[in-house]
C-alpha cells in the first residue's frame, strides 16, 4: 500500500506555503483573545473568587466559538477542489491517469479533514486547560474533538460536491456556504416556523413535530454534545435555541443520531462526486 | 494498435466528430492535421478516455476504451494542448506526483524520474518551482510527465504549440528521439509540414471528417500530383507560352499573369528540363523558370477548403 499521492502532495505544499501557519496563528490568536476576555468577564471581576460552573460557560461559549470557525473554515478547504483544478487546467492530468476518482476524491476530504484536525490540535494546549479547570473530563473533550471532525467531513463532502458541480470556483464556494448555513441553522428556523404556525392554526403543540429535521442540522447536534440549555448569549446565536425543548423527547442523544447522519450523508456525496469527475462511466 | 471506428461526438447540435475512423500500427507517428476546431482535440481526447463519444468505438491494444477506460489509460500517455502545473511544486515532486497516480513503486521512481527529465533535457531544473520555468520548459516537463509510467502509446495534442522556433527545435529532436525508440505516437499540429518530417502516417481532418489519411510518402504522392511551375516572360511572352505548355502531356491546370505564366506539373526532373529546353527552342522569351514550391501548407488549404469557412462560423 502506497499512500495517496494527492494527500502526500497537498499536505506537503499546503502546510510550506505562508497560508497555513496564517491560518492557524489567527485561529489561535482568536480562540486566546476569547479565553482572555471570558477569564476577565467571568471569573474575577464579577465574583473575585473561583467558580467551577462559571467556568463550564466559558466552556461551552468557547467550544460554540470553535465550531463556528471550523464550520466558517471547512468550506473553503473543498469548495474549490476540483472546480480549481478545472481553472488551473490540470484536472485532466489527473483524470488521464488510471488513478481511480474515488481516491482522488478521499485524498482531497482527507486533506481539509487534516487541516481541521490540525487546527483543533494546535488549539489543544490553550483548550485544555479552560475544559480541565471546568471540570470537564477527557471523554466529553475527545466527543467534542470527534463530532468536530465528523461535521467538517460533512461539510467537506458538501464542499466537494458543489465543486465538482459547478465550474467556476466562487460559485462552487459561496453555494457551500449557503448550504452549510442551512445545514446548520435553516433547518432550526424551519423548525421553529412549523412550531409557531403550527400553533397558530391549532391552537395547540403538534403531536409529532418534525424532529428529523433538527436532527439533520450539526448545530443542533452540538447543542446536544455540550449539553447546553440554551443559556449564554452566544450559545444562542451559534447553536440555537430548540435544543432545550426538544432534547427531552428524544430517546437517543441527539448528537449521536447527528453523527450517523452525517457519517452517511458525507459518504453517498463521496460516491456521487467520484461517480460525476469520471470521464467515460 | 489503434482502431477508431466510425467516432462521432456531438456538442449539442454541433457535430465535432463526423464518422471518423482510422487505424494505427504499433511504431508508427501518426500525424493528426487539420484547422482550428476540425475535431484534433476532441478526437485525442475520446482516444485517452477523458471524453464520452457520443457513438463509435475505439480499441486501443484491443481493449475497447468505454469498457475498460483505466486498463487502456495505463496503456496511454496524454499531453493536453493546453494545461496547468500546480504552484509550488518543485519539478521532481512534480514528477513524483505523478509517478503515485501511475501506481510507480516509490523505489523505482528516482531513477525514472531521472531518466526523463533527462531525455527533456530539464536535469538541472528537479529543484526549481514548477511555476518558474518557461513554457517550452513547462512543455517538455508535461511530456516527461506523460512519459513516467512507459505508455504504450503517447497522444500528443499540438506539443509545439506557443513555442518560439528554437523551443520547437527542440521539442522536435525529443520527439525523434522517441521514435527512434520505437514509440508508437499520435501528434497533432494544424501545420501540416512540421509533422511530415517526423511522421509515418497523417490523417488530414476537416469539420470532424478524415479527408484523407495513410502512409505519410502515400499521402505526399496523392496531394502533390502536381507541383507547381512558375515562368515569367517578356512582353507579349504569355500565349506562345501557354501554348507551348499546352502541348505538354505532364502539364495541367494554367493560369496566367501580366508576365507570367504558372501550371501545374506532374512529373520528374527530366520532364521539367524538357519542357524548359523546348519552349526555350520554340522561341519564349524566359526570364526566369522556377517551382514556386507549392508547399504542404498549400495543399492542405487545398483540401480542407470549402469547408473551413464553415467551420470558422460554427467556431464563432
Ligand atoms: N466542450 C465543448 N463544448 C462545445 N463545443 C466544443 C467543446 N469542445 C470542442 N467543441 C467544438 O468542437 C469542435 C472541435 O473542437 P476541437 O477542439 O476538437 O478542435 P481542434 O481540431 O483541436 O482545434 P484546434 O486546432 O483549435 O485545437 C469545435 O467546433 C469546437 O467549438
Ligand atoms: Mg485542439
């Protein structure tokens, strides 16, 4: 078993050019300034002692902050995989080769998925130690670091699915994000639009609302895997607020449900995209 | 070693591919003209299996490339005629890159690698950034590239194009090198003559349609039937000689100037002396008695005319 020549390549002239070691200083720089102003806000000027559960908020305000930056990132590190390769007119140096498509596709979500895990590692040692004061355990941080990467492949699978659609690479990248926000948050919406109108026009809750809906959105899924009840301003905005009433419907965590979803999702896009860069199928 | 039968690819209602076969044997060159937008590239571009035709067949080695694309791509080696290079990539990455997608064992990639570069005469560039060589570089560095995994076949889609004429020089001694190598080839130009050197067989294509094709001196014998004879005269010099010409069996068609005569002429060296001696005798005043050369160029504007006017509309 050779590796993957477009993982071997793409990571070496990615991580040598100045963008990576950019991206992640400001990545890092960020999350540190977050931490920063948490600490002051929280911990000492508001009480001048120690507060374990003030520092589960900074937890779960600084995990939503991570997530919303790997969601805003990971688009960009497919969206333009093969639409770029068009552009720079070297998709057919690949495709005349009996490489197969289903690896040239791997190799490119297995490269952004590098990225992600790259940037959730380099922001290890600053996370750590906020989770670990927090009171939060090994287990809970390595769920959060996994549902991460499973909704970076989704969202890479996604990226690469409108790249291999779409010819020219800006388009390719802002229909991504329009369909990651979606993903995200436009399925919260349509799921609080049906609650009210359903409301509205009954009078009354309806008996079998459409959870599968939330249960497609990675936003609410995180919601279910830092446990949040929908307190903190900012967990509001970036995870939504239906969590806290649905959750207690669901016999499995919601997180979960959310995960296999994306896990097979991302895998049918993978095959599609193969499928669609095949010249002669 | 290639057999395309009956290839026809449409575009929409554009028919870019007209019923197009033709067949090549294992060691030949086969040179593949015709104007812009008469089919070359589509047509390179089914044979490498980077394109669905839209009815036809093509067998390469045997092997029918809509059933087995990938048995016949490890078969092929394909030099686009327009084409990217990644940025910062230096040149023996480049090459390394490509040696993976071949499926090269690591081990014996070096050494390859090493061989090519020199053969394109790029040794002394493995470590510079793809990005920063020149075009003919860039040029030779593709063909090296399509040469990494020692295809049976290599399909080469205009590989002189955009080079300055020492570049093209150049691309044509690697190119009779790998002749002499016994490589079967496949090579496009839209100038007929810089292929006839270093061609065994041409087709000639029009609006998707092979006009002619064959052995390159069978071709040459079928199209220059007639050479072309220039002969200027003195004043009143015109009808004696268009006469004179007349009575001459290997002379054809006849047009005339203000002081000179031209014809076509279909016969060997002696003839022409001939001729020459006896309208000398028969009183024209000569001034002077050339071959304007009508050269390949010309006869391939011969034979594809008519129809290029249609193609450029289609073009536009
Ligand atoms: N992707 C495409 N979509 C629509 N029409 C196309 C496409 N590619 C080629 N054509 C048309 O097919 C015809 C043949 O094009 P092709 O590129 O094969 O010509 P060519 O002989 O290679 O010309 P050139 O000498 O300019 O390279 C042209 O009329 C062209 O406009
Ligand atoms: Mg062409």
């Amino acid at each position: 078993m050779q590796i993957n020549p477009i993982i071997e390549k793409d990571l070496k002239t990615k991580m040598r050019g100045w963008k990576a070691p950019t991206l992640i200083t400001f990545y890092l720089g960020f999350l540190g300034f977050l931490i920063w102003v948490f600490f002051i806000d929280n911990i000492y000027s508001a009480y001048n002692y120690f507060d374990p559960r003030l520092m589960t908020d900074v937890f779960k305000t600084i995990a939503s902050f991570q997530f919303g930056l790997i969601v805003l990132i990971t688009p960009v590190l497919t969206a333009t995989a093969i639409s770029g390769e068009k552009e720079r007119q070297t998709l057919d140096l690949l495709l005349c080769t009996d490489y197969s498509t289903f690896k040239i596709v791997i190799g490119k979500i297995v490269v952004s998925i590098a990225h992600v895990l790259l940037l959730i590692t380099a922001s290890l040692p600053i996370l750590s130690t906020v989770f670990l004061f927090g009171g939060i355990g090994i287990i809970d941080m390595l769920r959060l670091f996994a549902f991460y990467l499973v909704t970076a492949l989704l969202i890479a699978s996604l990226g690469m699915l409108f790249s291999t659609i779409f010819r020219r690479s800006p388009v390719s990248i802002i229909v991504t994000y329009i369909m990651v926000l979606g993903l995200l948050y436009g399925t919260l919406i349509l799921h609080g639009l049906y609650l009210i109108l359903y409301q509205n026009f009954t009078g009354q809750m309806p008996q079998a609302p459409l959870y599968w809906v939330l249960y497609t959105s990675p936003a609410f899924g995180f919601a279910s895997v830092i446990g949040t009840d929908g307190g903190g301003i900012i967990s509001v905005f970036l995870t939504g607020t239906a969590y806290g009433r649905v959750a207690a419907f669901g016999q499995i965590s919601p997180w979960i449900i959310n995960t296999a979803f994306s896990i097979v999702v991302s895998i049918l896009i993978i095959i599609f995209c193969a499928w669609k860069i095949k010249p002669v199928k | 070693m290639v057999v395309v039968s009956n290839l026809v690819k449409k575009y929409g209602k554009l028919l870019a591919v007209n019923d197009l076969s033709l067949e090549i044997e294992k060691g030949q060159i086969y040179g593949f003209v015709g104007a812009n937008g008469a089919g070359k590239t589509t047509t390179m571009r089914i044979i490498s299996g980077l394109l669905r035709a839209t009815s036809g067949k093509v067998l390469v080695n045997g092997i029918d490339i809509s059933k087995n694309p990938r048995a016949v791509k490890k078969m092929i080696g394909y030099m686009p005629d327009f084409f990217g290079v990644y940025s910062d990539l230096k040149v023996s990455e480049y090459m390394n890159f490509y040696s993976g997608l071949y499926g090269i064992p690591p081990r014996n990639r070096k050494k390859i690698i090493d061989d090519l570069l020199e053969l394109v005469n790029l040794s002394d560039k493995r470590d510079a950034y793809v990005d920063s060589l020149s075009r003919g570089m860039k040029q030779r560095l593709c063909l090296a590239r399509s040469l990494i995994h020692d295809p049976d076949l290599l399909i080469l889609d205009e590989p002189a194009s955009g080079l300055d004429p020492r570049a093209r020089v150049e691309m044509k001694e690697i190119l009779k090198e790998l002749k002499s190598m016994g490589r079967t080839i496949i090579i496009s130009s839209h100038i007929l003559h810089e292929l006839s050197e270093i061609c065994t067989a041409i087709g000639i294509i029009d609006n998707g349609k092979m006009v002619v094709s064959g052995p390159v001196e069978e071709i040459m014998a079928k199209l220059s039937h007639s050479r072309r004879i220039k002969v200027k005269v003195l004043k009143g010099g015109v009808e004696p000689l268009v006469k004179c010409l007349q009575e001459e069996p290997e002379i054809g068609r006849i047009t005339t100037g203000n002081d000179y005569v031209e014809a076509d002429f279909n016969g060997n060296g002696e003839k022409l002396a001939g001729i020459l001696k006896n309208i000398v005798i028969k009183g024209v005043p000569v001034i002077s008695f050339t071959e304007t050369g009508e050269n390949l160029e010309s006869i391939f504007m011969h034979v594809t005319r008519g129809n290029s006017q249609d193609a450029d509309k289609s073009n536009n």
